[in-house]
C-alpha cells in the first residue's frame, strides 16, 4: 500500500463546475497536508495546507481533511481551464513530505 | 521577496560523470529539501538539511549526497551518473519546523546520456 494515494484521473470537468480531487494516507501521525498544482513541465506550486479536521477556504478552493478516515480532499469552485494541471497531495512525515503520484485535473470550455 | 532559486536549470551530463545541483532557498528559511521527479516514480524524497545538519535521508543509493552552508544555501551531488537518474530534481525550502509548508525552485532537469 502507498502511503499516499490518488487517483491519477485524468478528472474532466466542464468549465463553470466543481471539480473534486481526493487523497488518502496510511500513516495516523501524520499531522500536516498539503496540495500542490503542478503545470507541465513546471515545478509544484503549494496552493492550500491543512492541519486539522475539517474545511479551509482560499479563494476557490477548499481543502477538507478527515483524520478519522485518513483522508484529504481538494475541491476547487468553478473550475477554469486555467485549472487544468495536475495536483499532488502531500502528506508530512516526520522531516520529509510524501507525495502522492498526482491527479491530472482536465477543464474543458 | 525572492523564491526558490535552483541553478543550473538545464544539464546534459554522461553515465559515469558526476554533477552538482545548487539551491538557495527564500531568505529566512533554514531547511532545504531535496526531491527527485520523474514520470515513473513521481516525487521521491532524497534528504533533507537543516542548520546545516541532514536529518532526513530518501531511500537511494549512497552516489546521491548533499550538504548545507551556513547561510542555507544547499547543494546536492550525484556521482558516477546513470542512465536512470535522468529526472527533474527539486530544491524546497521551508522556516524549518516539521511540518511547515514548503516552497519549491523551478527544478533542475538533468539528462543522462
């Protein structure tokens, strides 16, 4: 089992509409997460951190994180083409972050 | 306020040659960390410094080591290259605490042939 987990998509969704990114992780110490945009061919962008349960708004986007389900999630409001990119869930582990392998998030005009 | 700054950006190097990466990271921030992409593997830790201290090392091979100056800025060192380590390599750095988000250079793609 990876320690963190997403599924790589692509997602597609249409312009204007809600798209809906999720993660898991192994490890229950884990105290920290974080998502990342990543356009291709570029470095990771951090976009939103997260460190208790719950939900966190910036702008469009809204990271929600559930301990007790060792999940994460990343829901970014009326999605742009822009948006289009892959986005990585990091999850931090003593002093490292694993990453998960990345969903590539495809909007669609 | 500057980002991360990873040099050189672009490297062709030979399989048995050595290279040298450099990452000076955002003033103020003490902790580099040191990732390896590629379209396989994903990002994968190699090790991270801190005061000029590694307290966190990935899982490769002894040919990929790192240092840090006093004034944070960090450099990494594969030896006697491969094929395989063809990759984009990550500098990110962070304050230094565990768990603070951390910031990442525009990589270094490294090309082994």
């Amino acid at each position: 089992q990876k320690e963190v987990e997403q599924n790589s998509g692509p997602l597609s969704v249409p312009e204007g509409a809600i798209a809906s990114l999720n993660c898991t992780y192994s490890d229950r110490v884990s105290q920290s997460f974080f998502w990342y945009r990543q356009y291709s061919g570029k470095s990771p962008e951090l976009i939103m951190s997260i460190y208790s349960n719950g939900d966190k708004e910036d702008g469009r986007f809204t990271a929600q994180l559930n301990k007790a389900s060792q999940y994460v999630s990343l829901l970014i409001r009326d999605s742009q083409p822009s948006d289009s990119a892959t986005y990585l869930c990091a999850v931090s582990k003593t002093d490292k972050l694993i990453f998960g392998t990345g969903t590539r998030l495809q909007v669609f005009p | 306020k500057a980002g991360v700054t990873q040099t050189p950006r672009y490297l062709i190097k030979t399989r048995g040659q050595q290279v040298t990466l450099s990452c000076s990271p955002i003033s103020g921030h003490r902790s580099v960390s040191w990732y390896q992409q590629t379209p396989g593997q994903g990002l994968q830790f190699l090790f991270e410094y801190f005061s000029e201290t590694q307290r966190n090392k990935g899982n490769f091979p002894g040919r990929f080591s790192g240092r840090q100056f006093s004034n944070s800025r960090s450099e990494m060192n594969v030896s006697t290259l491969e094929l395989g380590d063809s990759a984009l390599y990550l500098c990110a750095s962070s304050t230094g605490p565990p768990n603070t988000e951390a910031f990442f250079g525009q990589g270094t793609r490294l090309t082994v042939v």
